[in-house]
C-alpha cells in the first residue's frame, strides 16, 4: 500500500457503523438518497414521457418513450467512463460524488418545472453527468475506508449495497404514489428533495467521518495535461454544441437517430476496450487468454440486463396497460412494481450468499453461475407470456404474473451481479486494471442500447410474440454457455 493509502486509511476512525468505519454512515445515506432519488425518479419517467398532457405527461408516442428511457440507462452507465477519470485525474472521489450530487439534483428540478421536452432533455444530460460522476466513485470511497488486509471490507460493502436497495424499494412507493396520483412534477420534485437530503448528510458528515478518503488523487494531470485536456475539451464541447445546433435547424438530428447513435456507441465502446486490451504490449500471452474467457461473460452478461432492464420500460407500461390493478381490495399504483425488484434482492441475497458458502468447492463455476442467470432471464419472459397465452391480449391480469416474472429475474440477477464485477477485476489484465469497472458497467450500456432498437417491436398485439422470442433466444443461449463452460473455464488460467 502506497504511503499516501495508508495515511488515508488511518484517518479514518475505524468503528462506529455496526462496527465499521463512521465513513460507511456517510455513504451509506448518500447513496441511500441518491438511489432514492434515481428510482424514485425512473419509476414515473416512462408513464410521464407517454402519458397525454392532458394527464400531465409529454405526449410522446410509446415506443419513442421506451426507446428513449432505455437510452436514457445507457448513457448513465456510459459517463460513468468520464467519471471515473476525472476523479482519478483531476479532482479525487470525494469531490466527484459532492459534483455528481448537484447535478443530480438541479436534473430533477428541471423535471419538476412544469415545461416542455426541452426541459425534459436538460434534465437528461444532467442526471446523466451527475449519475456518471456520483455513482462509481462513491463506491470507489467506501473502498479507501479500509485498509487492504481489514476482513470487514465485504461486510462494509453488502452494508453499503444493502443502502441501494433500500433507497431503490422506498423512492416507487413515495415518489410513485405522488407522481401518478397527483402530479409528475411534485414526484419529481421529491426526488429533487431526496438528492438535497443525500448532499446535506455528505456535506454535514465528510469532514468528521470521512478524513482523508477520497481526497487522494490516483494519476493527476501536470499543468501541461491540464491545459491540454481543457482546450481539447472546450474544443469538443463546441464542436458537439454546432452539430446538435446545425441538426435541430435542419431537421436532421431526430430522437430515432440520436437513439440510433447511442445504440452504436453502446456496442462500438466495449468492442474498443477488448481490442486495446487484446493488443496492448502490456498484456501477456495468460493476459491474452483471460481476456478471451472474458468475451461470451460479457455478452451473457449484457442479454440477462437487456431483460432485467426491460422491467423499467416494457413491464412498466406492462403494469400501467395489461394489469389488473385493482387487487385485494387495494388501488396498486403500476409505479410500485419497480419496489419488487430491490426488494426481492434484499430479501434473497443472503439466502444465496449462503447457499454459495454451503456448497463450498461444489459451487457452480462463474460460467455456469452466467448460464444459470440467463435461464432464469429467459423463464422471467416466458412467464409473462403466459397470460395472453391464456386468456388473450385483450383483457386485464393478475398482478401476480408480474410479481413472479420479476421474482425469477432477480434469481438471475444474484446468480451473475455479485460476481460479475469481481470475474472482471480477476480476468482482467494488470496493466487495465483501473477500467475494469468500467468495462463491467458497459454491458449494462450494451444492453439497454440494444433494448432501445429492440423495445419498438412490443405492442399488445405482438406481447406473446416479443416475450417468447427474447425468453427464447436467452434460453438457448443460456444452454450454449453451460456447454461450453468447461472451454471458458481452460481460458481462464486458473481464476475460480
């Protein structure tokens, strides 16, 4: 550990959180809020976007709504890049997270301006940067609290995780209720609220709690690079500035082609990132192989998000459209079907965490735990297929259907998340260390880019259809991977 580490673990005071750090306090409740707000805010966009504006909504067409809200999850995965890199070149952690935080929240008052799809777009490049700035690096933060050897890391970071979920389960049941019972702007403007609460505890509580952590620039520029990076910076700025000017003048630069663009980027970013990796000088011939073994994780990887995601977007409208919602005796508002997912994750992650103890040596592989997250990917699918298969597409079901389609993708979802990142930092090279979190995130961005062509093709006429073909394909693929495990597994050079 560099001495500059070191100095800041020990600042840090080292109980104080469930016996933790009182740094994992702070962000702990940051994340708590702006995952609060980020949830809260996505659990009413999509209804918003489509709904008429005599409902207060934008009126957009549907299937311009759900391409554009799957864009929408693309590009947040996507700045999480340029994040990253500005924390560990120009400005730190800490700093990035406190930034990332204001632009979240001054996004979210833009939506709860009543206006026009203007302000809905400013909107979007803010929440986008903010997300982009704030999301990896508080993780990075909560990292530096512990010194390499401390055994409480992992419990730290499942006590942080823990913090997402909850902020995830509570924003629909709050900002959902309020946005689709009374108005979208006041829901956003909660959501506004729960980013303000977020900036108030890091504020109040870095100085005392956090010490040091987070304020060590990794790689910073020289003078020189900075001059550098700002000019060619100010430069593109501009010249991205002209050309969205120079297309909305002319009529050229649509939704469907910006959407377009950001599906390519979302393919074309990763791609690059193997190609350099793969041919990089620094990476060796074991290196080489890794990476190879890397390539099917990846792309299994982005299909189980492409559906997974798909329960903000297509089983959201889903929920709004296809749902019986009035059950039991209780109105449902179709914005809480988005508290099922984190709130299933809360609830049986640590029965698998244990079954992966039990079952020791006799686990499955992490090729094997990939195929099993597309199985059940793809059943969450045929599940909701079911219903019209049974009773048409003309009439309303039960919620119930819902309620199973997303308890079986979260199966998946704690099959292949809790071991991706850490597949990734093992089968990565040494020399690219320090991006393979990034890479990680950039299947989440593959996928919900590829959802944005592929969402177009949902309508009630087609439901059995688009279920049971994307259910099927992941099925298939899912068969393919457990086949072929053992060949993943001779590429990964011992990495279990």
């Amino acid at each position: 550990m560099s001495q500059s580490k070191q100095r800041i673990v020990e600042s840090v005071p080292q109980r104080g959180f469930f016996g933790h750090p009182r740094g994992l306090f702070t962000l702990f409740f940051t994340e708590f809020w702006e995952r609060f707000s980020y949830y809260g805010m996505r659990a009413i966009l999509v209804f918003y976007m489509y709904y008429e504006v005599s409902k207060g909504g934008l009126g957009l067409d549907e299937p311009t709504a759900l391409a554009i809200m799957s864009i929408y999850g693309s590009l947040v995965y996507m700045s999480g890049i340029i994040g990253g890199w500005l924390a560990d070149r120009l400005f730190g952690t800490a700093k990035a997270v406190f930034y990332g935080g204001i632009l979240i929240m001054l996004g979210h008052i833009a939506l709860a301006v009543p206006g026009s799809v203007t302000m809905f777009f400013v909107s979007m490049v803010l929440i986008v940067l903010g997300t982009g700035l704030l999301k990896p690096n508080v993780s990075s933060v909560v990292g530096d609290l512990y010194a390499e050897g401390d055994h409480r890391r992992d419990a730290g970071f499942s006590i942080f995780y823990m913090g997402i979920n909850l902020g995830a389960f509570l924003a629909p049941l709050v900002v959902g209720t309020v946005g689709m019972k009374y108005n979208f702007h006041l829901g956003f403007g909660i959501a506004a609220i729960g980013m303000f609460f977020g900036l108030l505890v890091f504020i109040g509580t870095k100085k005392k709690n956090l010490g040091l952590a987070g304020t060590h620039i990794p790689n910073p520029l020289s003078a020189d690079e900075k001059k550098k990076v700002f000019t060619w910076g100010a430069i593109g700025v501009a010249i991205i500035a002209l050309l969205i000017f120079i297309g909305l003048q002319t009529n050229t630069l649509t939704i469907d082609l910006f959407v377009s663009l950001v599906g390519i980027f979302g393919i074309v970013i990763p791609t690059i990132y193997f190609v350099v990796m793969y041919r990089s000088p620094k990476t060796t011939d074991v290196e080489r192989s890794r990476i190879i073994a890397y390539i099917p994780l990846f792309i299994a990887s982005a299909m189980f998000w492409s559906i997974q995601e798909q329960g903000s977007t297509i089983l959201a409208t889903y929920a709004d459209k296809r749902t019986q919602l009035h059950f039991a005796g209780i109105d449902l508002s179709p914005a809480w079907f988005q508290s099922l997912n984190p709130l299933f994750v809360i609830t049986f992650a640590p029965i698998f965490a244990w079954l992966w103890v039990k079952l020791g040596d006799k686990q499955p592989s992490i090729p094997k735990k990939f195929s099993l997250a597309l199985l059940f990917a793809g059943l969450s699918f045929v599940v909701i297929l079911l219903p019209a298969y049974l009773g048409g597409n003309d009439s309303l079901v039960s919620p119930l259907w819902l309620v199973l389609s997303y308890l079986i993708v979260v199966f998946g979802e704690l099959c292949l998340s809790p071991v991706g990142l850490s597949a990734t930092t093992k089968l990565a090279p040494a020399a690219f260390s320090a991006q393979t979190m990034s890479l990680w995130f950039l299947s989440s961005a593959a996928a919900q880019a590829i959802n944005a062509q592929i969402v177009k093709f949902y309508t009630p006429e087609t439901e059995m259809a688009y279920f049971g073909t994307i259910g099927g394909i992941a099925i298939v693929f899912s068969v393919i991977l457990f086949i072929i495990s053992p060949k993943i597994e001779s590429f990964m050079k011992g990495v279990k």
